[in-house]
C-alpha cells in the first residue's frame, strides 16, 4: 500500500463550494441584503468637486 499521494486542492474553488454549502442556512431576507448582485453608491462632496464610492457585499 502506497500512501505517498499529492492532493492537489484549488483552495479558492473549495472556498466557493464552502459558501454555497453555508448559503443554504441563511434566511432570504438576509441573502437579498448581502447578495454579489447587489452594492451601495456613495455620492459625496469634497473639496475638488463630487467623489462616487461603490461598495459590493459579496457573501451569497
């Protein structure tokens, strides 16, 4: 029996896989809130004019 093996783990694939799993345990309601579709513009003044932010919550 040969137990030298390589595992080849795309750690950034299993971190979707894992937040998919976790989705399924968070309420709607919560999920529309911080869904990858949805973010937050923030128009504010500054002293050189007009700033414009985009914040994006990314969870489900």
């Amino acid at each position: 029996m040969n137990l030298n093996t390589n595992l080849d783990m795309d750690f950034k694939t299993f971190l979707r896989w894992w937040r998919r799993e976790l989705c399924l345990l968070v309420p709607k309601p919560i999920k529309r809130l911080i869904s990858d579709n949805q973010g937050v513009i923030v128009i504010h003044s500054t002293p050189a004019g007009l700033a414009i932010r985009y914040f994006s919550m990314m969870f489900c």
